[in-house]
C-alpha cells in the first residue's frame, strides 16, 4: 500500500485579518508585545503567559517554569513601532513551520493591524478551523489593550 500524499492546498495555511485600533501606533506595539507576552490568554479565556524576546533572533515560548514550556518561534524581524514577524512552529508541535507578521500603519483616527500567519506542513483540522477566532481573539485583546491604556 502506497502512502497517500496530499496535496498543496492540505499543506498550506493562509489567514489575513486587520483591526483598526483608536490608539497612537506606539501605544498599540506596546500592547503587542505585552499580548503576545505575558498577558496572553486563551479565547476561552485561559491564562496563558508567554515570553517574547523582542529583538531579532530572540524566542516567543510558553515559560511553564523549571526549564519547561513550550517553544513557538523566533523574532524574525521587527521594527518599533511598525513591524513584528515571527517564524516557528507555533502551538502546532509537528511538521509545520509558519510565519507571522503584525504590520502596524497610522490611519485617522488610530492604527491599523494587518496580520497575516502563512504557514506549511501537515497541519491538523482542530488547527486550521482554529485559527480564526485564537487570532482574532489576540487581536481584539490588543485593541483593548491599546486602547485602554492610551487614554
């Protein structure tokens, strides 16, 4: 028996949301890195702590304490306030890698958060169907982040 081998489309994971934000573009990069950082929760609401060192090359990891967690990427690239790409396998532990980009602009009246998350393996369904509402949910966590702390 022949092994099946799936096709692109199985393998590849495109998702691209925005959010507009009513906060300086410096206030909302700011409640990135906390969000992503130790203000990161679950979208059910689940603390769920994790470190970003944010400099290129550094790690994005669930700290579970005493040498434990669980690594999620490195800093690609970023640039205070505009720019934060990560690349790693994310919360997905199995062949995959991925790429995240938060691209932050000044609009009237705030900034806009284009994020995009490319990714390609053997991703699993649970992920793929999840990914909308576990990134939608961090971006809304930002907003009101940003947007409480900017007033």
């Amino acid at each position: 028996m022949q092994p099946s081998t799936p096709g692109v489309e199985s393998l590849t994971l495109n998702l691209t949301q925005e959010i507009q934000v009513k906060a300086s573009v410096e206030h909302t990069f700011a409640a990135l890195l906390e969000q992503l950082g130790p203000h990161n929760e679950t979208a059910e609401g689940t603390p769920m702590p994790m470190k970003i060192e944010a400099w290129p090359g550094g790690r994005w990891f669930r700290d579970l304490g005493d040498s434990n967690g669980h690594f999620w990427g490195h800093v690609q690239a970023i640039k205070r306030p505009t720019l934060l790409e990560i690349c790693g396998p994310l919360f997905m532990s199995y062949a995959v890698t991925s790429n995240v980009q938060y691209r932050l602009s000044e609009v009237d009246g705030g900034t806009l958060i284009k994020f995009h998350h490319k990714a390609f393996g053997v991703i699993q369904d649970e992920h793929r169907q999840g990914v909308v509402r576990g990134w939608g949910h961090i971006l809304a966590s930002i907003q009101k982040r940003a947007e409480s702390s900017s007033r």
